[in-house]
C-alpha cells in the first residue's frame, strides 16, 4: 500500500509539474504571420472558446503588454492566478514578474490619485517580486489612513487612527506630519486640535469634530484662535442651528469668521471660492463640440472629492489610458454614430489605460452625460468591482437611480455615504438622481437622509431635494412647509441672482432680438451661468458671431466641479 501511494504520488507530481509550466504560445511566431491586430483577435477568440486554455491567456497577456494594453494583460494574468493548478499558478516566471510590474505601475497611478486601493496594489507587486519603494508604501498606508478615517463606523475610524499614528512615529516632520501626533492614544488636547484642523482639510469630517470637541472640551478661553475657528465650522456641521432644532454654542464661543456658520451672528458665511475651470484640452480635428464637453464632462467627473464635487487631475490623464491612441471624445463620437460602435471603442480604451478602474469610471460619466443610465451602470459597476472607492460607488448609485433601479440605489448610496466622510453630499446627489427618473418615494428617504447629516453649506441642497419629491408625490403642504425652512438659508441657488433671473425671465416672455442683446451683456459678468448660454444659443441665428464664443464657453463649463451645472453644459450642446 505504501507503494502504490508513492507511484500514486510521483505520477501526480510529475503531472502537476506537466502543467504547472505549460508551453508557451510562440508570440513572435504568431505575430509575424498574422500580424498584432489578428494575432491579438485570434488569441482572444481561443480564449473565450476555451476559457481555461492557460497557454492562450499567457500568450494574449504577453502580447497585450507588448501592444500597450495594461489592463487587458492584468486581467489575462487575474484569470490564471485565479484557475491556479494542483501546485500552484500554472505560468513561468517572466508571467509572474510581468504581472508584478503591471500592477505596481496601477497601484502607482492609483496612489496618484488618492485611492485607497493603491495599498493593496503595492503590497501585491511585492508578493510577485516586484517591490515598491519604502517611500511609497508609506505614502499608500497613510492614504489608506485616511480612507479610513472619512469612515462613519468608529471601529474603521480607530483602526485609521491607529495606522497613522504609527506613522506619525517614523515620517518626516512636516506640517501634516506633526498634526498626526493627535492620532495617539496618549494625544494631548493641542494635538487632539491640530489633527481634527486637519481632518477637515482631507474630508474626514465626523473624526475631525470629535477630535475637535476633546481639544474643545479640554481647554477653556482664550483659546487658539485658529482651533477655534476649526471647531466651530466642524461643529456648524455636526450640529446644524440654521433650523432652530440645536441651540447654537455660548456667545463666548462664537468668535473670529467662522461664527457666521451660526444664526444670529449679524454676519454670512463666506462663499467658497470657486475653483478655476480646467484648461481645455486640444480637439481633434473633426470632433463636434459635444464630443468634446462630454469628455471633458467625463474627464472632470470620473473621481469625486470629499465634497462630492469633481476633481478634474483624479482622473485618469493622457499617459495613464493611453489618451493618444483612444480618447474620451473618441468613444463620444462613436455613440453618435452606434452605441455599440462606442462599446467597442471603449473596451480599448480600458485596455490601454494601468487603472481600468478609473478608465471605467471616465466611461461611466461619460454615458451619464450622454444620457444612457444603461451603460453608465454597466461602466460605474465595472469600476466598482476593480477598486470599490467611494465616489465611484456614488455614481454607480446616481446611475442606478437614473435607470430606474431605485431599491439597489439607495443600498449602493448607503454604501457611498458610509466612507465618503460627508453623507448628506451623497445622499443629496443620489435624491436627485431618483428624482429626475420620478422615483419621488424613494428619492424622499434620501433626502431625509441628508437633511438629517447635512451642514449649514448642504442643507439648502438638501431641502430643494426634499421639496422636489414632496411635491412630485402631490404633499403640497410638506414642501410648502420645507420651502419656508429653505427661506431662512442665505441664498445658495445660481438663479437667487436677481439680475439674471430678470434677464431670463424677460426673454422666456417675449424672445426678441432686445433681449438676446439683454442675455449677451448679463453672460459677460456671469461667466458661470449655464441657463442664460443655452437659451442664447437657441435664440441667435446660425451665422451669429457670438455663437462660437457661446459653444466655447458651453465646453469650458462642461469640466465645471459642479456636476449639475456641467451636465446642464453638455445637455445645452447636445
């Protein structure tokens, strides 16, 4: 018997060893008679004949790589490391250092960005053998930090807290640096402050009011003007007064700029500025001006910041997804013929980019702006699934409320909200979505979600979310009621401007040639104003001269942080 386990075992090994290193596909002998483009084909129709041909997925990796096609030689690579074999992944050792190097250069594109994801990515190039810089790994961990800590469950706070503070230890001492020391079990009160100002500035805005309220609580006036400062505009949030619902703090409290976040202080909060617009990249010659704003849309609103508004350098840029050879306005361009055209446009526009992730998520705002909710999940879910962030998880919500799917929108927007650090931006953004697709129930429980975590700066977005389902579901009486809480916020709406509302007004009366001129001269001093550009562009006659300034302007717009106002750019052009 111990014999024949022995044979048993030998033949076995010997299998194993058989198809642990399976003979090559000869590439360069492929390639050289049927060319990249068929050899490619051929060797991609072998392996969705034959899903578990190792050899064919090997080969269609190598060749990927060599054709500039990062993702799709990952994703070859993912397939057999995941079919494994008796003893192991059945591929050579150039296979496994190439999948190394390919996701190293992910995980460095995603630590770009500020995706938490980029940890994992660097850890695992390293198992491969291929190992990040200690630089980097810190780099990552500290973000990874911070993934954390914009959290609402307490426990992934804490294990936030814990990972920066071992940082705080060995990093170099620098301005944000030395504010991780709050992070420690044994902070004192200074720290405790100058890591919640801290917070605040990446997002983090629940653990910034808590550490911000220790340092408050710790201390008595005079305090330090700055930390005041930074407790009372993260305590405007936590705890909302514009309502009457929270008694704003002690008048001895209510010192220096940010008091104005409450009521009663004589005073209005100060606008955020708002950010200059991106520059507008090169057309290529042919494209319509639609294409391009809905790339430049896509582009701008592929990755959301903790503000839930677009930031224009997330996303992924020319030399991460190859835009040279397949580009955002390409796709575009290609739904306007057949969207399945754009399909296949855009599955070689995953193909060349390091971070498919991010490219899928480029292609999922781009199909929001082109008004196809369909696709626009199909890419957000592709996105998802190969890096779960949070801004991608909101616009795989917004665009399962677009399409109608309401249920699965509120649990991908609860999943959003959780990390994004500020929920009532997402939950706000999601009642919208549900709204503009006529799910007014489902679209007034993600308002009253909002409104119940919203700041003094959401809540007017909030409560105009609220009113819109209230009254689609007929309770008049509910919004009139919102409608007057809304009245007691400073202004906050882009039509609140007196002089552009009169200016629209006075053309939707009566379009003459008087008040086109009257809408020109108001657009010159309101170079963000959407609604007076488009209804220019539809009143002036095709050989206006002001027409090609108005389409110019339209596209600048469409890469605007605000998504509302650039998707309203894009839908102008359309």
């Amino acid at each position: 018997m111990p014999a024949v386990r022995a044979l048993l075992a030998a033949v076995l090994f010997v299998a194993a060893c058989g198809v642990r290193a399976p003979a090559p596909v000869d590439v360069a002998a492929l390639v050289a008679k049927r060319g990249p483009v068929e050899a490619r084909r051929d060797l991609a129709m072998r392996v969705v004949a034959h899903p578990r041909d190792v050899q064919a997925r090997l080969a269609l990796a190598a060749l990927a790589d060599q054709l500039g096609r990062p993702s799709e030689a990952i994703e070859q690579l993912d397939a057999v490391e995941k079919l494994g074999g008796p003893i192991g992944v059945r591929w050579h050792d150039e296979d496994r250092a190439r999948l190394g190097r390919l996701v190293l250069a992910r995980g460095r594109a995603r630590l770009a960005r500020g995706a938490p994801t980029a940890l994992a990515d660097l850890e695992r190039a390293g198992k491969l053998g291929v190992r990040a810089s200690e630089a980097e790994l810190t780099s990552a961990r500290v973000v990874f930090a911070q993934g954390l800590l914009r959290h609402i469950d307490p426990d992934l706070r804490a294990k936030g807290r814990a990972l920066l503070s071992v940082q705080a230890k060995t990093a170099r001492v620098g301005a944000d640096e030395a504010a991780w020391a709050g992070a420690k079990d044994d902070a004192g009160p200074a720290e405790h402050g100058a890591f919640g100002a801290w917070l605040w500035t990446i997002g983090a805005r629940r653990e910034a009011y808590e550490q911000l309220a220790r340092w408050h609580d710790a201390t008595k006036p005079p305090r330090d003007e700055a930390l005041q400062g930074a407790y009372l505009r993260a305590l405007a949030w936590w705890k909302p007064s514009w309502l009457g619902e929270v008694p704003p703090p002690p008048a001895e409290d209510l010192v220096g700029p940010e008091r104005c976040w409450f009521p009663g202080t004589e005073c209005t909060p100060p606008r955020a500025e708002e950010e200059p617009l991106p520059p507008v990249a090169p057309a290529a010659p042919g494209t319509s001006p639609y294409a391009t704003a809905v790339a430049r849309y896509a582009a701008s609103h592929a990755v959301l910041g903790s503000d839930g508004q677009g930031i224009a350098s997330a996303a992924p840029d020319a030399s991460s997804v190859g835009m040279s050879r397949v580009t955002l306005a390409d796709v575009a361009a290609a739904y306007a013929r057949d969207p399945a055209i754009a399909e296949r446009v855009a599955r070689d526009f995953v193909a060349i980019s390091i971070d498919g992730a991010a490219a899928q998520a480029s292609l999922g705002a781009l199909f929001d702006a082109l008004g196809d909710p369909g696709r626009a999940r199909a890419a957000w879910s592709a996105a998802v699934d190969g890096s779960p962030e949070p801004s991608f998880q909101r616009g795989l919500a917004e665009a399962m409320a677009r399409g109608g799917d309401a249920p699965a929108a509120l649990v991908m927007g609860t999943a959003s909200a959780a990390a994004s650090g500020d929920p009532a931006v997402v939950w706000t953004a999601v009642a919208n979505a549900l709204n503009d697709s006529g799910h007014h129930v489902e679209a007034l429980t993600a308002s009253r979600s909002a409104l119940d975590l919203a700041g003094p700066d959401t809540l007017p977005s909030a409560l105009d979310a609220a009113v819109t389902a209230s009254r689609g579901l007929g309770r008049n009486a509910q919004a009139g009621a919102m409608l007057v809480q809304r009245a007691q916020l400073a202004p906050r709406k882009r039509t609140d401007n007196a002089e552009v509302k009169d200016a629209l007004d006075a053309h939707k009366a009566s379009s003459t040639a008087s008040t086109a001129a009257r809408l020109w001269v108001v657009s010159r001093t309101h170079p963000r104003e959407v609604e007076i550009r488009a209804a220019l562009l539809a009143a002036l006659e095709a050989d206006d001269a002001r027409r090609p300034v108005l389409v110019m302007e339209l596209v600048e717009l469409a890469g605007d942080p605000d998504p509302e106002r650039a998707l309203a750019a894009v839908a102008a052009l359309r």
